[in-house]
C-alpha cells in the first residue's frame, strides 16, 4: 500500500471501526457441509500469466471438518512453478488449509490452520480476525473453546509456528448452580484479553500491543425458535484508551429449515486513543507495514492521534430462506465522522439453485460515500467465485480474488488481483 504519509485524520478515524460476521469460521460465514472441488485453468497475477491445477476439498463428517489446498501455478513463459508458493518448508504444512471439530459456540470447538473469521465474545477486541490477509504468507493459526456450563474459555492465537497474536476470553455463569430462574441463571461475566507479542517480527524489541476487556451478557428470550440476549462491553487497549459498546442480537429459526435470520444492533462509545476491534480483518497487514524510502507503520502508531471521544453504530442482518442464497451484510459509522464507515459482505448460494453457484466475501474500511464502498483498492479485501453448473458435477468457474502480496522491491504491501477462469468438479458430501 502507498502512503504519502502515515494515515490521512479521516482514515485514521476510519479505522475505528471493522466488519463482524455471524458465528462461523470459514470463507463464507455459514460453514460447509463438505465438498470436493479440482479445477485446471488459467492464473493472471500482477499481469502475469499461470496455467493452475487446483485441488480444494472440504471435507465435512459429523462435527468434524477438514480443508486442504493443493495449488499449483505453473509460469506460461518458463514452465516453472511459482517459488513464492513453495520456498518454504512452512509452505508444505499449509496444504491442510484447516482441521476442525464442532462450530464456534458449540460446547467444545476447536479449529487448526486458516483462521477466516475468529471471534472473541461479542467481538468488541477480536472480530473477524483473519490469518490469511496475504495469500502468499498464510499461517497456521489455533482456535479452542469448551463451555462446562457454569464456566468456559475461547481461545485463539494466528501463528503456531511462531506464537505472534494470542488471546483468550474466560467467562461464567455464577448463578446456574443456584437458581431455575430462566433469565438470571444464564447471566453471563466475561473478561478477555488479547496481545500480539511481535508485531515487527524483531523477537529482540519491546513493541508489544495488548487489550483487555469485561463484558456482561443477559439472555432475554431463550426458546428454540428465539434467541435474543443484550450485552455490555468495556475493553481498553493496554497504555491507550478505553471504550464501551451496548447491543442486542436475535436469532431467529423458522421451523425445518425453512428461514433463519440473526440481526445486531452495538451502540459504541469510544474513547481517546482506542480503536474497537482492534484485531481485525486487516490486522495482519496493518500490525506492521514497511513503507517506500525505508520507513515503517504500525496501527498503534495510530492511538495518539485519536483525540477526540466519538460514538457510533453498528448494524448487522444475516440470514436465508429455503437454504438458497444466504447473506450476511453489515455497516458502522461513527456520528459525524467522514471516512468512518466499514462494509462487510458475503453471500453463499450453496448447493439450492439448479444452474449457478456464486460464494463472495467482500470487506471495505474508510467509506463516506456509496461510490467508496464499492470501489476496490488498499482499503478492500474481496473475493468472488461464480460458476455455471454444466453438469452436477461440473462447472464453469471464475474466481476473483483481491488481497495483498508484499513487494520485495518496494519494501512494501501492495494491492494484489487475481482472476481464475476453470473447469471444476465438485462433489458434494456430508453427514
């Protein structure tokens, strides 16, 4: 990315705030149910050309998941495979894209590797937090979360390998043991607390940048086709500011399957030097970022220029009919704020319409106007796949992918666009 400067004021306003998604950890925020996808086409990277041989199979059996990546992209012009895929050992582990058992939330979930949308609590220090912003510098990161009851533990750190970003939220429910009565027994205390030890990837310099949060969750209708609960939540970013958020979420399920809708509404009040999820979809890109002519960023260098307390809103509506096209969209701006807004969606045919499947994912920060929000820059992280079923079991396919890749020369993140046309086959499975 290029910056004349560290951060425009506006942007760095914008920053206040990042997208969430529903309870899931994978590309698209419903899960899978299991699929087994190969493809062979053709690559444009940066304008230069790859014919692809891709296996991406998601396996999904019980309340156990398993996702590899076998991708191999072959130069039109020398024959040889693209280095920056293989020229480390590290790059051999990242074939096993990720293993899992059980969803988040669930009475125990774990997750190994890709991290697409962690989650910590409400979201209010961790929010869809993913380890695999650059697609040549993935991760394999760790998720584990058991709920006993009366108490439990979330659990997430972004790089096994290496132990960068680790954090965690413990919570309880004091009352259960005590109490029948439906609301109070399930009141929820909860506190949280997240670092990233490295974020210059020097082990020899104090640059250390950590949260910690309390929250409180009350559940206000719990029946099995109504969930709704409201929450407090005070987090603050170790020697920078404070900031509290008050929402509600329903979960509405229509029986059999035939619709489900969830929907949020956090009112946040945000203090001096504080960013709200703070550990976001463009964290690891952010964290620490070599700039042209030798210089560097980091987003806590961000914090002290936030001099101004400001409130805002965030919305969210997630949800499907008939298990066709399933869609989840969210916006957040802060109150008299230009360059506030934040923008996240994703949509998942699944396997419902007979002809076409469509999976996008689409994540953009600093908007101020409807022109901005769709405009694909250093601001946006998207992801687009569209095919046409020629067969169950064959597909025309293109997929779009917009991220970044650090330039070696520039000594900086630039921009990165990816376009795959192929012929896929799918399989579908799962118990």
């Amino acid at each position: 990315m290029r910056r004349s400067t560290l951060f425009s004021l506006s942007l760095l306003l914008a920053m206040y705030l990042i997208a969430t998604t529903v309870s899931a950890q994978n590309p698209n925020p419903f899960g899978n149910n299991g699929s087994f996808t190969g493809a062979l086409g053709m690559t444009v990277i940066d304008d230069q050309t790859f014919f692809t041989i891709n296996l991406r199979p998601d396996i999904a059996l019980g309340k156990f998941g398993l996702g590899l990546n076998v991708n191999l992209l072959y130069n039109t012009e020398n024959g040889a495979i693209r280095g920056e895929d293989w020229n480390e050992s590290y790059d051999w582990a990242r074939l096993i894209r990720y293993v899992r058992y059980g969803q988040k939330r669930d009475k125990f979930y774990t997750r190994v590797g890709t991290l697409d949308a962690a989650r910590l609590g409400h979201g209010f220090i961790m929010n869809y937090y993913t380890n695999e912003a650059s697609f040549d510098k993935r991760k394999i990161g760790l998720e584990l979360d058991i709920d006993f009851g009366t108490f439990g533990f979330e659990s997430v750190t972004n790089n096994m390998g290496r132990f960068e970003i680790f954090g965690g939220r413990a919570y309880a429910r004091p009352l259960r043991p005590y109490l029948d009565i439906p609301i109070i027994k399930n009141i929820t205390f909860g506190a949280s607390y997240v670092t990233d030890v490295d974020p210059d990837a020097v082990r020899n310099t104090n640059d250390a940048v950590s949260a910690y949060g309390l929250d409180v969750e009350l559940p206000l209708i719990t029946i099995p086709m109504l969930n709704t609960f409201a929450y407090v939540d005070w987090a603050k970013i170790n020697n920078y500011g404070a900031g509290t958020a008050l929402g509600v979420e329903a979960n509405l399920k229509i029986v059999a399957g035939i619709a489900e809708v969830s929907a949020k509404l956090e009112r946040r009040l945000l203090g001096k030097e504080f960013l709200p999820a703070y550990f976001d979809a463009f964290y690891e890109i952010q964290r620490y970022e070599p700039l042209e002519g030798g210089t560097t960023f980091r987003k806590d260098s961000s914090l002290p220029l936030i001099q101004d307390e400001t409130k805002g809103i965030f919305g969210e509506l997630a949800g499907h009919v008939l298990n066709t096209i399933r869609l989840v969209g969210n916006f957040q701006r802060l109150d008299q704020t230009p360059n506030s807004g934040m923008l996240h969606i994703a949509a998942d045919s699944g396997d419902k319409i007979p002809v076409l499947a469509l999976q996008a994912a689409y994540d953009k920060m600093g908007i101020e106007t409807l022109n901005d929000a769709f405009t694909l820059d250093d601001r946006s992280i998207a992801r687009v796949g569209i095919g046409y079923k020629v067969k169950p079991y064959l597909m025309l396919f293109m997929d779009y992918i917009h991220t970044f890749q650090f330039d070696e020369e520039k000594n900086a993140y630039k921009a990165q666009k990816r376009f795959s046309p192929r012929i896929a086959f799918v399989y579908n499975f799962g118990l």
